[in-house]
C-alpha cells in the first residue's frame, strides 16, 4: 500500500471518531479508539511503539514512544489539546529522522473542525 494512500485511510478514520465524538476526551481514548479501528481495517499497528537512539557509543533504549505506527511506514502523534505548540511540528520531524519513516501525521482531536487539526509532516531523508 502507497503511503499517502495510508493516511488518507488514518485521516478519514479520525473523521469518522471525531464526527461521533467530538473533542474533549483523552488523547489515550482517541488512540485506542483509532488504534481499534485500524485492526478492524486489517491495518497493522503499533502503539507506543519504544524507539531507541544511538549516540555514538551510548544506546538509549527508549528515546520516545511513538503514539502509532501504521504499517511499519507512517508514524502518527495524536493530540488532544487547545493549541498545539510549534515544536511539536519539529518533535514529529526528529521523530521521523530517528525511525527513518518518510511521513507522519500529527493530529490534534481538540478542534471544532478536524481538517484544522490535521498535519503532515515529511521526513525529506
């Protein structure tokens, strides 16, 4: 599967939970909720899935979990919060440096709308 086919697939599924539910719950709830769904669609997934980082002699067995992994090739960070803060665009960016992944989505539930909660964030490599 194309990996823009992928998120298009992540995006209308996060449509279709905030449509039923809205904003306001924990971020935890949308992600086990979309996790769920995305079993359903017999998508793999992986949640907090623990990234390493190498620092030369030193390995750091858990760098960061990342919120989703969807076929081993898109990482997706949910949020559910008022604003985002502008270096969770550049979190998303290391994040995908450190898995060698091409694309995430960072995706903030606590909007009225969700299309302005919606990002993509590509890892040029």
């Amino acid at each position: 599967m194309k990996i823009n086919d992928l998120a298009t697939i992540v995006i209308n599924t996060c449509f279709k939970i905030h449509q039923q539910y809205g904003p306001g719950l924990l971020e935890s709830v949308y992600e086990e909720i979309l996790s769920y769904e995305l079993q359903i669609a017999g998508l793999k997934v992986s949640r907090q899935q623990a990234i390493s980082l190498i620092h030369e002699d030193l390995v750091i067995k858990i760098a960061f979990r990342a919120d989703l992994i969807i076929e081993d090739i898109l990482l997706v960070e949910l949020k559910a919060v008022d604003d985002i803060p502008k270096v969770y665009y550049r979190k998303v960016l290391t994040y995908l440096k450190l898995t060698d992944l091409r694309l995430g989505l960072l995706i903030n539930f606590s909007v009225s709308i969700l299309k302005d909660g919606i990002h993509r964030i590509a890892n040029n490599l």
